[in-house]
C-alpha cells in the first residue's frame, strides 16, 4: 500500500483526502466494520492537524464540504471546522440532528450538547 | 423477463419488510422515560426490543465492578433492537466529542467511576432519540 506522506501534500490534495477518509468512513459504519473506522478516523484526524499546521489554519478549506451530498462528510467536516467557522459548522450540526439519521445524529447532538455547556473546539 | 426481474426484487423487498417488521416498527418509537425503559426491561421479552445496560456491562466487568450491580433493575433498560446494536457500535469508535477527545467510548471508560458510566450511557440514550431528555 502507497504510504502517504501528509507534511509533503499541498493544502487541496489534504483536502481530497479528508473527502476519501470520510466517504469510507460513511461505508464503514454502514457495513459496522468498527476497525476499518477506526483507522480512517484516526488518519483524518492526522489530515486534520496537518491542515491546522499550515499558514493560517487551512482546516477552513474544508468548509466546503458542509454542502457535500453525503451525510458522514458533512458530518465530519462541521466537526473540523468548528474552530474555525463555528456559525456555519454549528449550523450544519444542528441540522444532521434535525434530520435524525443515525448514527451521524447522535453524533451531532453530543457535540451540540457539550457546546451549550460551554466546550470551545480548537 | 424484466417484469419477472422486477417482481423478483419487490417480493425480496416485501420479505424483507416482513422479516424486520418488530425492529423496524421499533427503531420508529417515541422517546420514553427513564422509569418506562426499566420498568419494560422487568416484562416479558418483546420482538423488536433488547435490554440494554445503561452502564456497559463490557467494560464496566472489565474493570471488576460486581454482577449484580451490572443487572441490576435501574442499570437494564428495554429499547429498539437496532438502536441497541447502534450503541453497541458506537461504544467502539472513537470519538473527538468531548470528554472522548478522539478515545472510544469505551476506552474513555476504562477508569471511570460508576456514576460516569452511567452519566455516558444515559447521553447515548438520550442522543440516538430513545430516552427523553
């Protein structure tokens, strides 16, 4: 398997990964292979600090997925970008709750609750 | 041959219906109470339905807290059979929502104190729309 060198990859190709992590992740949880999941997560999560790293938080480049078609990257990406654009990363939050589709719902919601009590995301 | 294709598909898909029908009708339930849940999880079985620990039993056994505080009355709680194994999932991947900060549920869990865990199950209730808030 190619090995990816993240600190080597310009800010769009960090993104297009995000965008693969994330698609595989919304298969993963549909086929319940916790494992699989488990390591595109923590991969994203390295993504993520990576973009954090770059010049002026580049993690605001994934807004643009609040609008993707699919529910786990819309998901994940209002999780990232909550440091970042918290208006329209909390927006997305509380309509993936509204729309109560599971598990990305609960998701949501857990991370609403622990904002109203005061959790500020960095 | 396509309409007999086409039929074909309908009767799996009606089968399929049928086959499911409790946990589909279940998973479709209002929230409840607290005391409702546990007062179902002291009935008779029901289709559709599991009984649920709201302290994991998994890790909460793993850490050597007694059995009959696992199963007892006001840790079981009745609820829709695929929201069970939903929990059940979820307790296995992390999370970056807080307190998890990237842990599992259950690796969160792994030193906690009972009123922890049973502060983190009842949100898990709570978030996937079986218990009232």
């Amino acid at each position: 398997m190619k090995k990816v060198v993240l600190e080597q990859m310009s800010v769009d190709e960090l993104v297009n990964h995000f965008l693969a992590l994330t698609l595989d992740q919304g298969q993963a949880l549909y086929y319940e292979d916790n494992p699989k999941y488990n390591a595109l997560f923590r991969n994203m999560i390295s993504v993520e600090q990576e973009l954090k790293s770059r010049a002026g938080d580049q993690r605001r480049a994934l807004a643009k997925f609040l609008k993707h078609s699919n529910l786990q990257v819309r998901l994940m990406a209002a999780l990232a970008t909550l440091p970042v654009e918290p208006v329209q990363a909390r927006a997305m939050l509380q309509k993936i709750s509204d729309a109560n589709i599971y598990p990305q719902a609960a998701d949501a919601r857990g991370m609403l609750r622990e904002l109203e009590k005061g959790h500020v995301p960095t | 041959m396509a309409a007999l294709g086409r039929l074909a598909r309908r009767l799996t898909i009606v089968g399929l219906l049928l086959e499911f029908e409790p946990e589909i009708k279940s998973y479709l339930d209002a929230p409840e109470s607290l005391e409702e849940l546990q007062r179902n999880a002291q009935g008779p079985s029901q289709l559709g339905y599991e009984d649920h620990h709201i302290a994991e039993q998994q890790s909460a056994e793993d850490y050597g807290f007694p059995r009959d505080m696992i199963d007892a009355p006001d840790n079981i709680v009745r609820i829709p059979t695929w929201k069970h194994h939903e929990i059940n999932g979820w307790y296995g991947r992390p999370s970056r929502n807080p307190p998890f900060n990237g842990l599992s549920p259950r690796e969160y869990l792994r030193d906690k104190d009972w009123r922890e865990r049973t502060r983190i199950g009842l949100d898990a209730l709570i978030d996937r729309g079986v218990l009232k808030p």
